[in-house]
C-alpha cells in the first residue's frame, strides 16, 4: 500500500500587506521550487475570500496556480478551499481544463460551498451569485465541469445554467481533474462528499472526530450505491514542530496569533500539531489508522526550511498505511 501523500500550502495572505508584499514574491517561488525538491507530492494555494474588507485576503487562486505550473515539474498544484459556486462553472473548467494542459496534467482542486468567514455573504453578493445558492451551484458545477472535460459539446437544462451545444477546448491532459470536496460536520457536505468527491479534504481536530465523519461519509456512500472504500482523506493541518514540546506549542501559538491576526480561541480550525517530531508522528498515526491517506501542511514558524525538513524527514517516515 502507498505511503501517507504530503502536500504544501503556499501563503499568499501577506502579499496585500503593502509592506511586504514585493520582497516576497521571490521568497514565494523558491518555496515553491525547494518544496517540489524536498518531496512533497503536492502544493496548495488558498481561494477564501479574495474581497471582502481584507477579512482573510488571499491573491487569485488560479492566477498563482498558473504560475507554479510555469516554476515546477512535477508537484500537483492545487487550491483549498475553491470556491467553485462563487465561479461561472463553465469559465472555470475552462480556466483548469487550461491549467492542467500547462502543468502536463497535475491540477487538483478541494472545493467547498463557502468558508466560515463573516464577509462571505457580501462576497457572494458582489459577484452576483445568491448566497443561498452556494450549495446546490457547487453541486451542479462539479458535475458540469466533469461533463465539459469529457463531452465535445454538450447541452444543459439545469437549476442555475441553461445553454445549447457548448464545449471547451483544450481538455485535461487526463480527461478530467480530481475534484476533492472539502467538508467538517455538515450533513450536506459530507453528503457531496460521498455522492461527487474524488477525495475528501477534512480539518478535523480529533481523530474519534475524523473517524466519525468519515463512517459517515461510507455510510451515505453505501446508501447511494458508491464504493468509496478506497477514497482519498486528506487533513488540512498546521505545524510548528520543536525538538522541545513545550516550546513547540508557545511559539506555534503566539506566531499563528502573530500571522492571522486573530486570538488563538478564533484559530481552533486550524488543526494544530505544534510539538516535537516523534509527538506529530503519534498523533497523526492515529488518524492514518483511520483512513487518513494524506496531509496538507500549512507552517506557521520564520524557518520553514528547517520545518519542512523535520516534517519530511522525521515525521513522514514513521506514518504506517495499514
């Protein structure tokens, strides 16, 4: 059986902090480049919100996504969570349809309905899209990209599109792009997830939390007839690894506090490992004993060379998938 997959997230938050942000577009590609080298499988950009007041800004996904196809290999690029609602669907599989034939097919995508952020609602409004509509426009999205990556043409009398004889060129490379639905402890969410998910991104914080609603996910698969038993979990999770535990959990909270600019009570969500090695190692273990099959790592710490290298090298080999 494969071993537990390791993927990357990329920041791109502080690029609009306007004192920062042209010294660190250089610092951003050699990331990029180092990482690819060190081994990770995959690397990731965040798409929650783009707009809104600055809540939590992030540059344009699918323009960094284009970029990192132009500066690696051999990395799957991707972004989590993509919010594929807030998109006309048929502009973006074209978008990703195009992004993979640069990257020479290694595009990926975690889409979720709407990220918990207090501005999302007047971001949905902006851009024309009915916030109530999240949902069932991420739904029938997925399922129209998946037909316009395989179909030359095709026609569509849908709840929120309605069109004659459309198709894309060019193609994936692969005929498609693995669409991973992202969901926590929502019902229709972990039901996308069973019914549309090539794989399912998760942010759980316990693994009895990450083993419930993945039985959940199985059980909802079973019911419409699906065999996931083989589906991709991934945990988005956020590190700071110390050879000293105790310090490992200070400087990972006080730099988390320090980065998103919020208390440590409002960053519950993002999974924290802050302690030594061998403690990350255990923990994780447990959910790959589970069914985790990978992890997405976002770093909060100066020396992320130094963090990449104890997570690869002293946290990766002692992941057994059983």
């Amino acid at each position: 059986m494969a071993g537990v997959e390791f993927g990357l997230l990329l920041h791109t938050r502080h690029w609009i902090r306007a004192e920062r942000a042209p010294d660190d577009l250089d610092k951003f590609w050699r990331a990029a480049e180092d990482a690819e080298g060190a081994g990770f499988e995959h690397l990731w950009v965040g798409d929650s919100p783009r707009i809104a007041r600055m809540d939590r800004a992030h540059a344009d996904c699918l323009t960094v996504m284009a970029a990192l196809a132009a500066k690696t290999k051999k990395a799957k690029i991707g972004a989590v969570p993509l919010i594929a609602g807030l998109r006309n669907p048929v502009l973006l599989a074209h978008s990703l349809a195009t992004l993979d034939v640069i990257s020479s097919g290694r595009i990926i995508i975690g889409v979720s309905a709407a990220p918990q952020y207090k501005f999302a609602e007047q971001e949905f409004e902006a851009c024309g899209v009915p916030f109530a509509q999240r949902a069932g426009r991420l739904d029938e999205a997925i399922q129209l990209m998946r037909r316009l990556w395989a179909e030359e043409s095709l026609s569509l009398d849908g709840r929120y599109l309605r069109f004659k004889d459309i198709g894309i060129q060019p193609k994936p490379v692969r005929k498609s792009i693995p669409i991973w639905c992202a969901a926590g402890d929502n019902d229709n969410a972990l039901k996308r997830v069973a019914c549309l998910g090539d794989g399912w991104f998760t942010v759980a914080p316990t693994v009895d939390i990450f083993a419930a609603r993945r039985a959940k996910i199985e059980s909802l698969a079973r019911e419409l007839e699906r065999d996931i038993k083989n589906l991709p979990s991934t945990l988005f999770a956020t590190f700071h690894l110390h050879p000293a535990k105790g310090k490992a959990e200070e400087e990972g909270w006080t730099l988390a506090e320090s980065y998103y600019r919020q208390p440590r009570v409002q960053l519950k969500h993002l999974s924290p490992f802050f302690g030594t090695p061998e403690q990350c190692a255990e923990k994780l273990q447990q959910y790959v004993a589970a069914g985790l099959t990978g992890v997405v790592a976002r770093f909060v710490a100066p020396d992320i060379e130094v963090q990449t290298r104890m997570l690869l090298n002293e946290v990766k080999p002692r992941l057994k998938r059983i």
